[in-house]
C-alpha cells in the first residue's frame, strides 16, 4: 500500500456514535439488545425453515437466505462497533477496514438482490398463481439464489479490489462507525476517479435497476389484488406480501441515502442513524416482521422452541 514519498496508514480512526463516554457506555446495552436479537431472530428462522418440512416453498427459502444475510451484515458491523462503545477502542487496521468493506458491501448487495428476487416471487404468486409451482421451481430458486450471492460477491471483490489500489497517506479518520466505500475514498490521496466511477454503475443497477423491477412487481401486485372484489380475498393477497413490503421500504430509504444521495458534512449524523438502521435495526426487526403475521413461520418456531410456547 505504500506510495512514493508518502508513509502508509496502517490503522484507520473510526468516529464513534458519541464522544462522550458516559453516552457510550449508555448505548453499549441498548446496541448488545439489537445485535443478540439479530442473532438469535434470524438463527431460529433458518432453524425453522430448515427442519420444517412445510415451510420448504421458494417464499421461505428466500427468507432463509435473507436472514443469514442480516447475520453476516450485522456481526460484520457490531462486534467493533460494541467494542468502541465498551473498551474505547475507536481504531481499525488496514486489513480489518478492508475486511469489513468486503462483507458489508456484500451483504447489502446481496440483500438487494434478494428483495428484488422475493418481490419477483410474490408477483408469481399473486398473478400467476396457477403457474406458480410451475414457474417458481426448485431449480429456478436455486439459480437466482445463486445469483444473488455471485452477483454480490463479484461486485465487493471489484470494490475491494480498486480500493486496494489507492494509497492512503494522510487524514485516516473515518467520519463514520463503520468502514465503507464512500468515507474511504475521502482519505485517498491517490486519484479514486475509477472507484467512483464503478461506485456509480454498482449504485444503478443494484439500486435504481433493482428498486425499478420491485416497484413494477408491486405495481402488478396492487393492480391484480384490486381486481379481487371480496374484502376477505384483498386482505389474504396483501397480508402476503405486507412483510415483504415493508422491509423493502426500511431496507431501500436507508441504503438509497447511504450510497446514491450526496452526503454533506452537515448530514454526518444523520449518515449515521441511517447506517444504524441498515446493520443495526433492520437486522433485528426483519425477524419480527416476518414473524408476527405470519401464521406458518410461528407454527414452525413453536416446534422448534420452548420459548415459544
């Protein structure tokens, strides 16, 4: 990493969420709640899915997949995040700031992909539902899935990769709790033209391209279940794409502003209650989400779990 006449960063400041210690010691326990819930939500989830035979349908697998995706974005954020609150460790190294780009950046790609996949498969089913085993096959879940995680890591590896490249010589604080591409390209002291420029074809098409197919899903979606003429018929067809719905809305506004709005120095707070949101909150809250409503999922947890009944 070292460039001519310049000495190499090896560790990177991260800016906690607060200065004050008695602030960090104050939002250790409520971020420890949010990360355990994580954990153990979508834990029981593929726990779930995966020993219970009636829940072995392309909707569950995909919210299989997601929930291991909010594990690997959330324990790739937290754990150093706790620890700056806990210990007053606010540093990174190289390697470990690289490391946490990696698996960031592809669990949210990931993660957008998949939403667009679910959005895809929710259309099947309330559009197509004659055709949907025929249509949504096992071979068919295998392959977007698979997609969804080759897509994924092709595109971290590049970002990675380019940001390998760059030299970083003077200013290593990171105006944020987390290692990411844009805060990274504001301390390069090498030309980041080319990451900016693979950072702007990543944003269209993994969040403008992918936003405009979930949008168009669920343009077809209202329009068929508004030709449904019973009221108890509407809300079966909402009730299941509702969760989906809504996790689409929370996941979409926080990584839009994140990555495709400009962020000015006035708004680095609010990029960091964003950031919360997507590695935090959201990880947490998507296992209830997808939990409360739905009949089949609580069914499957009971079995599972004593803490259930």
């Amino acid at each position: 990493m070292a460039a001519d006449n310049h000495t190499a960063v090896v560790e990177f400041i991260l800016q906690g969420i607060s200065e004050d210690p008695q602030v960090r010691v104050l939002l250790s326990a409520p971020f420890l709640l949010l990360y355990l819930m994580a954990l153990t939500g979508n834990g029981l989830i593929i726990i779930a899915i995966s020993l219970s035979p009636g829940l072995h349908t392309p909707m569950y697998f995909f919210l299989a997949n997601l929930a291991f995706l909010d594990i690997v974005c959330t324990s790739t954020v937290l754990p150093k995040l706790l620890e700056g609150l806990v210990v007053g460790v606010d540093t990174i190294s190289y390697g470990g700031c690289l490391t946490q780009l990696f698996f960031l950046t592809w669990s949210l790609g990931a993660e957008l992909l998949l939403l667009t996949a679910m959005a895809f498969d929710r259309y099947v089913a309330i559009c197509r539902p004659l055709h949907y085993s025929a249509i949504m096959s096992r071979p068919l879940c295998t392959l977007l899935a698979m997609t969804v995680w080759i897509v994924s890591a092709l595109n971290t590896s590049v970002h990675t990769g380019l940001m390998t490249r760059l030299n970083f010589c003077g200013p290593n604080h990171i105006g944020q709790f987390l290692c990411e591409i844009p805060s990274l390209l504001l301390l390069s002291c090498s030309p980041t033209t080319l990451n900016s420029v693979v950072v702007v074809i990543a944003d269209v098409y993994f969040g403008v391209v992918n936003f405009v197919f979930t949008l168009a899903s669920y343009g077809c979606i209202v329009t068929s279940v508004l030709r449904i003429r019973s009221a108890a018929g509407k809300r079966r067809a909402f009730s299941t794409c509702s969760s989906h719905l809504l996790v689409v809305t929370l996941y979409y506004s926080s990584v839009i502003y994140t990555y495709i709005l400009p962020v000015s120095g006035g708004s680095m707070e609010k990029g960091k209650v964003v950031a919360v949101l997507y590695t935090a909150v959201s990880p947490a809250l998507n296992p209830l989400i997808y939990t409360l409503r739905n009949k089949d999922v609580k069914a499957a947890l009971w079995k599972v779990t004593p803490t259930f009944r």
